[in-house]
C-alpha cells in the first residue's frame, strides 16, 4: 500500500504522485508520514519536503502552508514549492549568499522591520539551496 501525495501551490501542481514516505517541515519540527498514519492536520513551515517515491529520494521547497492527511492521502497547500532537481544548485548558492549578506547588514543598521524581511529571504534560500542538493552550515 502507498500513499498518494499532492503537493499545491496558488500557481500549479508540485507533485501528485504515489508514495512510501514523505518527511515533512512542520512548524514543530520533522514530521514523518507512512501508510496508515492517523489523520492530521499541521501547518508546515518554511523547509525541505522529501519524498520517496519507487525507492528514490525526491527533494521538494516548500515556502509554508498546511498539509492534511488522512485515508493514506497526503494534500499539501503551500505559497509556493519548487522541486529540488528544477532549481540550478548555483544560483541557489549564489542567492543564498547574497540573503545572508542582507541579514548581516539588516541586524547590524537595518530595523526590525528589514531585518524579519532579511530573514525570512535567507530561510527561503536556505529551503531553495538545501533541495537543490546543497550543503548549509548552522
């Protein structure tokens, strides 16, 4: 048994698909989901979603939303999502950069204003980065 796993952005259809396992970035940590899970809803935070599916790893970047699961049915509703192997790795690197240059200056003389904008632009590339297949230091 599998689970059928769609994942919706306001502007397409991410993934919708069969799958094993899904780990998910609830805004309370990793949440894991296999056939048979108890039905949920949880809000997701700003991360990387894994996938696997026929025994492959699939990354996707979720930019927050909620996901329901029930009857062996994963619905994921996000701002936005992009798939780990669509996203060029070194522009990912490269923006990454660049959004953590702009935290450094918006903590050092920017208000708290730019510097939660300035955070919330790093956490996006950093989920961006990470499905891309890149390595970040904390």
């Amino acid at each position: 048994m599998s689970l059928t796993v769609r994942v919706v952005a306001p502007d397409k259809t991410v993934w919708d698909s069969q799958a094993e396992e899904v780990i998910l970035p609830s805004t309370t940590g990793q949440l894991g989901i296999l056939t048979g899970h108890a039905p949920l809803l949880t809000a997701l935070d700003i991360g990387v979603m894994r996938v696997r599916s026929n025994k492959d790893w699939v990354t996707i970047a979720l930019m927050g939303g909620f996901a329901e699961i029930e009857s062996n049915e994963v619905t994921i509703l996000v701002n936005g999502a992009e798939r780990g192997d669509k996203i060029d790795r070194e522009e990912a690197r490269t923006t990454y950069s660049e959004a953590e240059t702009r935290v450094n200056q918006a903590r050092s003389s920017g208000s708290r204003q730019e510097q939660i904008q300035a955070e919330r632009s790093l956490r996006r590339a950093r989920a961006r980065f990470q499905a891309a297949g890149g390595m970040v230091q904390v």
